[in-house]
C-alpha cells in the first residue's frame, strides 16, 4: 500500500482558486458597467446642451426660437438617451435680460446604479452645461 501525503495533493486547487477569484472578478466587470453607462450619460447630456445652445445662437430656424422648442431639440440630440425635454433649462438672450455668455441650456437627470437593486444605492444627479455667445 502507497503512503499517501495530503499535504502534496493538489486536486482541486484550481476549483478554490477561482471561487476565490470570480466574486472579484464579477465586481470589477459590474464597475467597468456603470462607469461606463455614468460616462455615456453624460457624454450625451453634454452633447445635447452644447448643440442646443449653440443651435439657439447661431440658427434658430433649425431648432427654433422658444423656449419649448429649444429643449425639444436637445432632448432629440442627446446621443440615443431618451430624457424628457423638461429636464433642459433654457436662457434665452434676450434686450431685456442680457446673459454674458449668450443663451445658456442647462440639463439635469438622474442615474440609477445597476447595483442599487442589491446595495440599495441612492442614485445621482448628473448635470450638464453650456453658454453659447450670440451671432454677431
């Protein structure tokens, strides 16, 4: 009969290693999703403000002159998010109320972490800005 040594067999060790390994694993891809969804957010809450403050300077017949179609046109071009066009805030230059900068359109939102459904994490305002100077 062989003597056996447990302390030299190595059987399933590659089992423990990825139980150790995959709840790691798993977080970090999680993190790389939602910081990749608050990006791209983001990114097109800033796309829609700039394009719509710049469209309200330079050329208002394509995007219009009130206030309500202003925050139509920024709520179609935010880069394939759906947010409600009251979620802009427009400032029409005007002689009355001069801005400094020109017409401003301001957007706020809410992001909802993936994760919040096991963590209960509360969810975060995402801002966006931009001040377009008039056509001279």
């Amino acid at each position: 009969m062989k003597s056996y040594n447990l302390y030299r067999d190595d059987k399933g060790a590659v089992t423990v290693e990825f139980t150790l390994t995959l709840p790691i694993f798993i977080a970090l891809m999680f993190g790389v999703v939602e910081v990749g969804s608050l990006t791209w957010i983001n990114l097109g809450l800033q796309h829609a403000v700039e394009l719509a403050a710049r469209c309200a300077s330079v050329n208002a017949a394509l995007c219009g002159s009130t206030v309500a179609q202003i925050q139509n046109f920024a709520a179609q071009n935010s880069y394939g998010l759906n947010p409600p066009a009251s979620s802009f805030t427009v400032n029409v230059t005007n002689t009355l109320t001069p801005l400094a900068c020109g017409n401003q359109v301001y957007a706020q939102t809410s992001f909802s972490w993936m994760t919040a459904y096991f963590f209960n994490a509360p969810s975060k305002a995402i801002t966006a800005q931009s001040c377009f100077p008039l056509n001279s």
